[in-house]
C-alpha cells in the first residue's frame, strides 16, 4: 500500500532526497517552513525574513549529508536557521556605514505613555504595538552582532543557555558572560532613553 | 516619578513580551517555488561535477597515464640505444662543461 506523503518520518525524507529524489525536500519545506519563520522572525527585520528563510533551507540541502539520524530535524534545522540570521547580522555590521540613528519620536511617545500606565491591561496593550518592536530593533542596533543574538536568543527568547551555546556554537560559559554583559549594555542603551536623558530625531 | 532602574525594567519587560508575541510573517506562495529552484539548480549542479568527475576518472586519467608511460618508454629506448636528436641534444650537454650553456643555443 503507498504512503501518503505525510506519513513519511523525516529521515526516510532525508534518506530519498539523499537518493537524489530532490522533490522530496518539499515535504521537509511544507512541514518546517513555520518553523523556521518562527525563530527568523525574532532575530532579523520583517523584510528580510523570506531571504534568510531561504537561506536556512538551502544550507540545510547543502548539508544534508551531515545530519545524523539519531538527532532531531527539527532542532538541527533550528541551529542553521540560528546561524544564518547570525551572519545576517555579521555581514550587515560589516557593511555598516551609517551611524546608528537616533530614537524616533514615536518611540520616545511610546515610552512616556508606557511609563504612565497604570493597569496591567494598558500596559499589555502597549507592548502589542509596533513601537515596542522599533524601540527593541533601535536599542539592538546599537550592540554588535554577538551580543544581540545572545540577547535574543537568551533574554528574549526562550532558549535556555545551553541551547544557545549549541545553537551559535560556542562554549556555555562564553554565553553566559556575553548575555550578562550584552543585559548590561542594553540596560544602559535603555537608560538613556527614558525621559530627561534622550538624543532626539529632528 | 518612578526611579530610574524600575523605569528600565518597566521598558525592557514591556520588550520582552513584545518580543515574544510578535506575529509570525506568512511566506508568499512564490517563495517556496523559488527555494525549490534553487534545491533543483544545486542538484543539477551537482549531477554535472558528477559526471565531469566520471569522464576525468574514466577516459581522461587513463588516457593521460598511458601517454606519459610511452613517452616516458620512448625516452628510456632512445637514450639507451643512443637514436634520435634527443640523445644528440642530451650528449652535447654532458659531454663538458661548455655543453651546459648549449640550451641557449636552442633558445631555452
């Protein structure tokens, strides 16, 4: 009887793509495309989620031959979409010839009306809007790409150090010292956004 | 007003959950078509290194390693029975010590 193709386990995906039937990739595409937007959203800007997406699958394709079916897919895609947002950010830091700008007007609005809230509600209801996400991209622009991806991966994800160790291939002792002081940095970026101490934008 | 370091924890927690509740974008039809391409052009690719990698292997190694095991066959029978301008040029070179600086002669 044949198999619907959902029913396949990815390693017998990986086994027929490895075979040289490259279709048989769409599934893995199909079933992990989420996924990967998942932890490429919270890394990278919205513009650019699709090109590191596709990325992530492509590198996984090329090293194909380096999963070890004994390990989950599911996490060993996650380290390469992991990495490849983190050499997004080491290629645009190399490329980065303008300095960081300053805070906009409508973050520094967002901040004062945050401050003021009083209720849970409100305050929730701050941190669904789109000045939340442009103040947290202005203050990650201004730490190196190390620091905001152990940052994101650590403080505001929900990755445990020792994930995040695996995931950007580093020891866990370099993670913790780098979150604690990339906290630290970004502690500070914040400081001087709050009202009384700010670089305005014209 | 609220000291300082409360409004900071107030700001980065009010991050930290805009963070994690952010939309997840959803990827255009269009961009699944185009990682499929690229897969297939990688596979393609990779079929041809394959198949040149198997016409160097099959046709062109022997092929080389035969012609330099006659040549080199050839070389041995002609200095050995002392036939052909090979051996000339190779006994004006040794024969003394002017000989060495004969190549310049042929141009070399």
């Amino acid at each position: 009887m044949n198999r619907a193709p959902n029913d396949f386990a990815d390693a017998d995906v990986i086994r027929q793509v490895l075979e040289g039937n490259v279709d048989a990739f769409e599934l893995l595409l199909d079933r992990y495309q989420g996924h990967v937007s998942r932890i490429v959203s919270k890394h990278v800007p919205r513009d650019t989620v699709e090109e590191v997406a596709h990325e992530t699958f492509v590198r996984a394709y090329q090293s194909l031959n380096n999963f070890r079916a004994s390990e989950s897919f599911k996490y060993w895609l996650s380290t390469i979409a992991v990495r490849c947002c983190y050499d997004f950010w080491r290629e645009q830091y190399k490329h980065r010839e303008t300095p960081v700008s300053s805070m906009s007007r409508d973050c520094q609005e967002w901040i004062d009306k945050l401050l003021s809230e009083r209720s849970q509600e409100s305050f929730a209801g701050q941190t669904r809007r789109q000045e939340a996400l442009s103040l947290l991209h202005w203050a990650l622009e201004q730490l190196s790409a190390q620091d905001r991806m152990v940052l994101t991966l650590t403080y505001f994800g929900e990755y445990s150090v020792a994930e995040a160790a695996k995931f950007l291939g580093w020891s866990v002792p370099n993670v913790k010292i780098r979150s604690h002081r990339a906290k630290k940095k970004l502690r500070k970026v914040l400081s001087k956004a709050l009202p009384g101490d700010r670089g305005v934008r014209a | 007003m609220k000291p300082r370091e409360e409004q900071t924890d107030r700001i980065e927690r009010a991050l930290r959950i805009a963070h994690r509740t952010q939309a997840e974008p959803e990827f255009a039809p269009a961009w699944r078509q185009k990682v499929m391409r690229d897969i297939r052009r990688l596979h393609n690719e990779a079929l041809d290194k394959s198949a040149e990698a198997l016409v160097f292997k099959r046709i062109i190694l022997p092929f080389a390693s035969a012609t330099a095991i006659a040549a080199g066959v050839l070389l041995v029978l002609t200095l050995n029975g002392g036939l052909g301008i090979e051996y000339d040029v190779l006994m004006l070179m040794v024969e003394d010590f002017t000989g060495l600086f004969s190549p310049e002669l042929f141009g070399l």
